[in-house]
C-alpha cells in the first residue's frame, strides 16, 4: 500500500486516484475547485463516465478514497504526487502550463519528507526537467528529496476505467531510474508491459501516440472523400484494410473527424514545438486540416442539398465529442453547428449525457428532451456522435415528424438502405449515395 495524492480530480486524476485507491492505496484527491470537491464528497459525480460513480463510492466507503481541497492535508507524508491537471491550448497552439506551476510550487512550498513527482497530464517535452526546476529553485535553502517522473496517461474517455485497469502498456521517464522502478511498482498487479525510459522520451512517447492516432482519423477521412467521389464505401475499405495486421482496425472509422480535450490541442501542441525547434512538421499540419475540412464538408452537402441553410432548421443528434461522455470540448458537432448558424440555419439538438455542458456552451441551440423532439419540423437531421440509443430510432416516426427528409449520418451508424425505404435521402461518410 502507498500513500499517493493527486493533484487535479479531472476527468484523469478521478479515475486514476480512484483506480489506484481500488488497487489498494491510501489516495488523497486534491482539487481548488470546491464545488467539484463538495460535490465528490456527496457522491455525486463532476463527469459522466461509466462505472465511476459506484468504484468511487466503494473506495470512499473503504477509506482509502479522500477528496480534499487542502493542500497540507493531501501531500502529507504522501509518497507520489501525481500531477494531472490541464494543460489546454494556450498562444498559437502551445500548450499552458500554467496549472501544472501552480502544482510544482505548492509541492515545493509543502512538502518536507522524500516524494516522488509524477507527471500525468500531457506536458511539452522538457517539462519534466521545468519542474523539476520550479521545485530547486522554490527550496534553494531547504534542498527537498525529490524525483520527477514522466508517466504519460492513455486512457480513453468512455472507456476510462476499463483502459486504466487494463493498458496496453505502461510508460516512466525520469532521469533516475530507482524513481521510476518505484512508480512501476504501483501498476504490477495490473500485469502489463512497462517501459522505463527517460524522461523526454517517455513525454514524445505521449504526444506521438496522440498524433499517430489522430493521423490514423484523418488518413480514413481523407479516403472517404475520395471513396464518394469514386463510389466506393469506406467501411469497406478501411475493413479490407484492417484485416494486414500490420495496419490494424483500430481508428478507422470515417466520420466528421477528432475532436475532444486531448487530439486537438496535443496535435497544435505537438507541431508548435516542431516549428519552435525549427523542423516543419508538413503531416501534422494535414492532418489539422483535413479535420477542420471534415465538419465544413457536411455543411457544404447540407447546403447543396437544401439551396440554402438560412432559416431551414437543422436537427443535431449527439454533442459530446465521442459516446459514452459528457464531454463537449472540441466536440465536432459545436463546430458543424456554428457553420450552420453563420449560414443562418436554425439549429435543434439533443444528446443522452451533455445537455447541461450544452447550456453554457450552445447559448443559440434550441435543446430537445429526445432525438423525436429534434426531428420535429426540422429540413435535415445530422448524426453527430454515435451513441447507442440513437442506434434503434423509430425512422417511420421520424420520417412523419420532419420537413424534409434528409438525413446526415455523420458516423457512419445507419442503414442506408432501410432509410431509403422510409423515404430518406441519406447521406453518410464516404458512402456511395
Ligand atoms: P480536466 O480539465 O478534466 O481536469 C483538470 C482538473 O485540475 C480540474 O478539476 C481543475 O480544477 C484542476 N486544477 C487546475 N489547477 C489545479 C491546481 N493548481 N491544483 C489542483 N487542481 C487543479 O483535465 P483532464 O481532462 O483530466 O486532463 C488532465 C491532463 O491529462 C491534461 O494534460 C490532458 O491532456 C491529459 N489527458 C487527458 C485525458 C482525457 O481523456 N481527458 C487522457 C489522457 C491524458
Ligand atoms: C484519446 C486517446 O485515444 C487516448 O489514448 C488518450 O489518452 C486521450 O486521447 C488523451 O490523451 O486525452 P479520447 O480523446 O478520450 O482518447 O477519445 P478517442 O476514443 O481517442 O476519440 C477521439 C476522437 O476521435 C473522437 O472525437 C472520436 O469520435 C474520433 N474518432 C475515433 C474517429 O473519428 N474515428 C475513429 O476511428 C476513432
């Protein structure tokens, strides 16, 4: 058993303290948002992610879980300090570390015992070295026993006990290598490959996976509008291609490109440090822009379809940037959406879990209680986020409900041929229409 805090109860640092704690550990969760801490300590959930809710509250019932806003209280005689606050886009893509200081200054200014440093979230390479330097200089007097350690997060939202419990490796960069056996020994009962490497490394290590997946994403979109032009279908496509190992399923799925708080602002961050060290990183930058082309392209074959989006009223099913979350940020459908409104179109919308992310965010958006409420009177419907209750819909009723039945599958989730038959036109990704 370790005594470990993390600092950030985000998306990351809730499920990885929670998941920790599940594997035993005594886990301090820190945050400076009261209200998000308040909140934990009632039970009741910031995010929506599946199966949280009940392994928090059985670690809390355990007592190895604590939610606490006190500093003090979090680090003391805490061997590993996990950083994994946010690191969102700053100026001109870089990513802004001004909360992981905040973190680095405070473990300074609090600890007094030996500790551990472990970086979780997504930090530009060289970070680990920064830190580390925050910490020297904060305690230039009062020297403190530390190691930083880089240990990259690869969970998946929707999936992020399931991929927390089970990775598919685990990697540690530190330029001591005791440190990092040491942070090893916390996932050995999780069974799994683990990379010890130092500490630049294991930070690339992060960034180049995001990208390469990211690169995956627009590599099918980029065939997918080539498979409309040429009537081909790319489920096929990226099927046959999958099947060479060596190319593999995974992230193959046309669709309305990648969004969410991780690819988008890892990939600007990513080429910003290659143009800042003097490389042009030419494949990053395409892969920025067949993504922004991907939501514009849908909004261009609605116009086309329609004549004009101004004041047709455009149904919008799904917001979060992927299923299973309630996510919105970089969400694709917040940007389909704004096309549609500087066209002038009416925009309805409705998504299982991001309806109170929406009202902050989508102002403008008249928010539907269900997927029929959308189709009501609406010119076209555009499927933005495939979650599974939108699976099974009841088309004859929608079909009876809307103005002009035109469908946009912007994931690739329906059945062409049976919209057809209830007198759809539809349009998917990369399909033949
Ligand atoms: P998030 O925005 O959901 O959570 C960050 C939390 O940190 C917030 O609750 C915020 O209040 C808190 N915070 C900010 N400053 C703080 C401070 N000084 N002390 C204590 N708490 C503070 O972010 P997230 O999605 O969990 O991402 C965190 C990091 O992990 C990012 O670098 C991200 O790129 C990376 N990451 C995210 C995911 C993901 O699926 N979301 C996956 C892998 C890696
Ligand atoms: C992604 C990575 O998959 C994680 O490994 C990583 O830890 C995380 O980013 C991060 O660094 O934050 P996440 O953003 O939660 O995880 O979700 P993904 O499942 O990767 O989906 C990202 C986006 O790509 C979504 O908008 C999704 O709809 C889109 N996508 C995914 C496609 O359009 N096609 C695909 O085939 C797969």
């Amino acid at each position: 058993m370790s005594k470990i805090c993390v600092i950030g109860t985000g998306y990351v640092g809730l499920v990885t303290g929670t998941c920790f704690a599940d594997l035993g550990n005594e886990v301090h969760c820190l945050d400076i948002d009261h209200q998000r801490i308040e909140k934990l300590k009632q039970g009741i959930m910031p995010i929506y992610e599946p199966g949280l809710e009940q392994l928090v509250s059985q670690n809390v019932k355990a007592g190895r879980l604590i939610f606490t806003t006190n500093y003090e209280e979090a680090l003391e005689s805490a061997e590993f300090a996990f950083i994994a606050v946010g690191t969102p886009s700053g100026v001109d893509g870089e990513a802004d570390l001004q909360y992981v200081r905040a973190a680095a200054e405070k473990i300074a200014d609090l600890v007094d015992h030996p500790i551990i440093v472990v970086n979780k979230s997504t930090v530009p390479v060289g970070t680990g070295d920064w830190v580390a330097d925050i910490i020297r200089k904060r305690r230039a007097g009062k020297p403190l026993d530390f190691d930083v350690v880089s240990n990259p997060e690869f969970l998946r939202e929707g999936s992020a006990i399931n991929d927390f419990m089970y990775p598919d490796r685990i990697v540690l960069g530190s330029v001591n290598r005791e440190a990092a056996s040491k942070v090893a020994q916390l996932y050995l009962s999780l069974r799994c490959p683990i990379m010890i490497t130092d500490l630049r490394t294991a930070e690339m290590i992060k960034y180049a996976s995001n990208a390469f997946l990211a690169t995956k994403i627009s590599f099918i979109n980029e065939m997918a509008n080539i498979c409309e032009e040429l009537g081909a279908d790319v489920r096929q496509v990226a099927q046959g291609m999958g099947m060479d190992k060596r190319i593999g399923h995974a992230f193959l799925d046309a669709g309305l490109g990648w969004g969410g708080s991780c690819f988008p602002k890892d990939v600007k961050a990513l080429a910003h440090m290659a143009v800042l060290h003097g490389t042009s990183p030419q494949l990053l930058q395409a892969v920025m822009d067949i993504n922004r082309n991907q939501r514009r392209r849908v909004v261009l074959r609605l116009r086309k379809a329609l004549g004009s989006l101004d004041e047709k009223v455009i149904g919008v099913l799904g917001l979060s940037f992927k299923p299973n979350t309630d996510d919105i940020r970089e969400a694709p459908a917040l940007e389909v959406i704004h096309l549609l409104q500087v066209e002038g179109a009416i925009v309805k919308a409705y998504d299982p879990q991001a309806m109170e992310a929406a009202r902050t965010m989508l102002p403008k958006v008249h928010l539907c209680s269900n997927p029929y409420e959308v189709a009501d009177g609406a010119d076209a419907l555009v499927l933005a986020t495939e979650w599974n209750e939108f699976k099974q819909l009841d088309f004859e009723r929608i079909a009876g409900l809307m103005r002009n039945k035109l469908i946009m599958d912007g994931r690739n989730l329906w059945d062409p041929e049976r919209l057809r038959q209830y007198g759809f036109t539809y349009y998917g990704i990369g399909r033949p229409s």
